[in-house]
C-alpha cells in the first residue's frame, strides 16, 4: 500500500479521513489484505511459547481488518494457545476477556461486534499477545481507534512482558496530534507488506 504522506493531524481528522478509506476497499480486496496481514503476524512472531492470545472480534460494516485468519490458523497449528477476545460490559467502559472455544457462545451486540456471552475468563495481566484494533497509526506507536478508550483502559492493566501489535491496512502517519498520557502505545504493528517496531 502506498505511504499515507500526514504529518501533524488531529485524531478526529485522521478518524475520518481513514474510515473513508477504508470504506473504499472492495470486499475481495479487503480479505486479500487480510490475509497477508495473517500471514505476516505467523511469520514474525514466534508463538510456540504463548498461552494466551487476544484477538479482536472484527466490525465487518467497518471493514475492520478480518482477524479469523489469525484466528483459524491459531487454533489449527497452536492447539495449546488460548484464543482470547472480549465482552464489553453493561457499564459501556470496560471489557472482559473470555477463551473463545466450543463451549463459548458468542453473540452480535449493538456495535456490530461478535462477542462471548460466557466462558472461561482471562484477566488482563494473563495475556501474551494482544492484537489490537486501528484506524491509523503513527511513527511512533500511536493509534487512532474510534474514540471510546475501551483499548486504551484495557491495555493499561495488561502486564509488561505482554505484546502488543496493530494491524492496519495502511502505512503510517508521521504524527498524530492530541496524544494523551492515558493512550497506551504499541509495541509493533503489522501492515500487508511491513512490521513496524516501536
């Protein structure tokens, strides 16, 4: 994908500017870049020593960056790894996190997203490898999500060792303005052609 030339920008402007962008990518295109994200997480990043993997349910209506690649690969190569996603809670501000396997049912809620509705909870501290969701990222880690600081209030529970990685579409903004001190940074983020290390 072509370098996104933004230095400087605000996170409300680089929220709608990539959202567009990403509307704009046709169904096939968009499970292509899927794909090779998949392939490039399974091909960087060792998990033979993982227990616990997060991954985000994705927003199909958004064109979220399709995570049952990583997913159905997981399950089938990492039997021992826990698949691990999350339920927003009655309160709208924070999430709960539960292995997603046969004996746990997921259902849509009002955003869009697939989440579980029981199961075997994992608490935050637990986790090896988070897979984080994005709009748009910067040179230095940051990311542009989509305003509600779920991510944000989970990931500053998480325990240091923990990994977390992006995934985009898109190459990096120089920049982006208005980064709080509660915005917690990433560790790598993962494009369709590069993985970029902070």
């Amino acid at each position: 994908m072509q370098i996104i030339k933004f230095m400087g920008f605000t996170k409300e402007h680089l929220r709608e500017v990539f959202k567009a962008k990403r509307q704009n990518l046709a169904p096939v295109q968009l499970q292509t870049l899927s794909q090779e994200i998949s392939n490039m997480f399974f091909e960087q990043f060792k998990l033979s020593s993982v227990k616990n993997l997060h991954v985000y349910m994705p927003i199909a209506q958004l064109n979220e960056v399709n995570t049952k690649f990583i997913i159905d690969r997981a399950k089938e190569q990492f039997p021992q790894i826990n698949i691990v996603s999350s339920r927003i809670q009655s309160d709208n501000s924070s999430l709960k996190h539960y292995i997603i396997d046969e004996s746990c049912k997921l259902t849509l809620n009002d955003w869009g997203i697939w989440q579980p509705t029981s199961g075997t909870e994992v608490l935050p501290e637990h986790l090896d490898i988070i897979l984080v969701p994005l709009l748009v990222f910067d040179m230095n880690g940051h990311r542009v999500g989509y305003g509600n600081g779920f991510y944000d209030r989970f990931l500053s529970k998480i325990s240091t060792h923990a990994i977390k990685i992006g995934l985009s579409f898109f190459e990096p903004v120089d920049e982006i303005l208005g980064i709080k001190e509660s915005d917690v940074p990433l560790n790598y983020c993962i494009t369709t052609d590069k993985i970029y290390t902070f």
